[in-house]
C-alpha cells in the first residue's frame, strides 16, 4: 500500500524515481526481514514501540556490508529509520493503526554529525587537471568538463543539454532538464534506467555564459559528429553514448572521469564536486 501510494507521488512528479528505489532498497535489505522474516508473528495492528526498539538494537548487530567486521553505522540505522517512520505515519494516515509506535522509541538512531571536509581543487590543481583534459581527454569528455568546470554547473545538467539549447551568436547556454541514471532497469521494469527529470529547484531553469574556450570545444564537438556521419538536428542531446543512439550515461561519464584522474594522478574530486571548486576560486 505504501508502495502503491509512492508511486501515485512519482506519476505525479511528487516525487522523485530515485526517491522511490531509496525507501524500496531500505525495506528490501533491512525492514522486511526483521518484521517479517525474523518476527513473522507481529500483528501490524499490535506493532508496539518495544518492537521498534528491538528493530533498532537487530540493526545495530547486523554486519555492515563494506566491512562484515564492523556493525551498521548509526547514519545507515538513521536512513532507514526515516523509511520505517514514513511508512508507519502512511498507515495511521490510513487509518490502519492508530498511532505510529516509533515516535516514542528510546534507542533511535543518533549519527554522530561529523564535520565532512569537502574534497576541491585547488587553483593550481584545476589548472592541473584542465591540462591533463585539454591534452589526453577524447574530445567528448573534453568539451563535457570544459563546461563544467567553466560554469560549476551540475553534470546531470549539462548532460540534458541539447543543441538549441546553445545560442553560439551570444555564447550563452540554457538548461530546461537533468539526464539521471541511477535506479536499476530492473526496479523500472523498463530499458530506459537512463531518463529526463525536472532540473533539481526553480533557480536551476537559468541562463549562463559560455567561455570562448567551451564555446569553441562545442562547435569542434558539433563538427566531429557531423564528420562521423550523424544526422543531427537541433533537439538532439549534445552529448550521446557513442553509437549516436542516445543520451550519454551520467553514471558512466562519472566512472568514465574516476577512471581518467586515476590515470594522470589528478586529485580524486567528483563532478559535483567541481562546483565547490568554482565557487571557491570565484570567491
């Protein structure tokens, strides 16, 4: 019922996919085989907050996965908490059970909030990396990071990009929608796991200017698919899987950027990442 309503939100645009398979991962690997495998005699209707705690102190003895010598992190008992509650204050709001029995529960999960320190480049290592790019990136992930690290934009952004959304006369670039990727096929019963969403707040639908440098790299990139053979029209996405079938993968030009810092030794920072580089040096 949850579940089904979850995806009610998700036709709506309520919700997002990637929302959806967050609580389904957490109710598959932690939620269903206490209360149902481990304690199949539980009653939803007699569900008390002593069974909750004793879902709680059941996860804290649970091996983590990365490491089986360790325990669950308090994060990852937290997360799933937050999933465990949500389906709990659906069903009161179902009128299925009259109150939520978690909300007084005396163990919950506290994570230590730890001061992350963030991984960017330096001036000096952009410099370094944008280098390492400009001389040994194909030219697909060439002219992919000269965007991002020229405008700090987000990757699923630029990967929605498309060919009208460039005006090459006032060098500008504007962005309508995000390309994800990372829910399974198998959870969307579909082939498409690659998908258009909603760009991510309304000050995301915005206008930005592109260098001379980036807007050079896009037409070589324009010319180079016309080269190939492609038949490109202007609502075409900019960047495609090789075969020119469709959209580029974000998670693999993600894996595809990893595999390439290993290889010139450029600092391990991710593409979202490369905001914070923007904002730091523009600072």
């Amino acid at each position: 019922m949850y579940f089904n309503d979850l995806y009610d939100r998700e036709k709506r645009n309520a919700i997002d996919i990637n929302t959806v398979y967050d609580h389904y991962k957490k109710t598959n690997l932690y939620i269903i085989p206490y209360f149902v495998e481990e304690r199949g005699d539980i009653k939803l209707s007699q569900l008390t907050t002593k069974d909750i705690e004793d879902f709680y102190t059941y996860m804290r003895k649970r091996p983590n996965s990365n490491n089986s010598k360790e325990s669950l992190s308090e994060k990852t008992i937290h997360n799933t908490s937050t999933t465990l509650n949500a389906i709990l204050n659906f069903l009161v709001s179902d009128k299925k059970i009259e109150i939520n029995p978690a909300k007084e529960a005396r163990n919950k999960p506290n994570p230590k909030k730890k001061k992350k320190e963030l991984q960017y480049f330096k001036k000096n290592e952009a410099i370094y990396a944008l280098k390492c790019i400009d001389n040994f990136a194909d030219i697909r992930l060439k002219t992919f990071m000269n965007i991002i690290f020229s405008l700090g934009c987000r990757s699923e952004e630029v990967t929605g990009l498309r060919w009208c959304d460039i005006d090459f006369d006032e060098a500008e670039v504007n962005y309508y929608v995000a390309i994800t990727s990372n829910v399974p096929k198998s959870f969307l019963k579909s082939d498409k796991r690659v998908r258009e969403k909603e760009l991510k707040t309304p000050n995301s639908y915005r206008t930005n200017f592109l260098s001379d440098k980036a807007l050079r790299l896009l037409k070589n990139y324009y010319e180079f698919q016309k080269a190939c053979g492609f038949d490109i029209k202007d609502t075409d996405y900019i960047f495609k899987s090789w075969d020119g079938e469709s959209v580029a993968d974000p998670h693999k030009l993600s894996e595809y950027w990893r595999k390439f810092k290993k290889q010139y030794n450029i600092k391990n920072v991710d593409l979202h990442r490369i905001r914070h580089t923007v904002a730091n040096i523009l600072e």
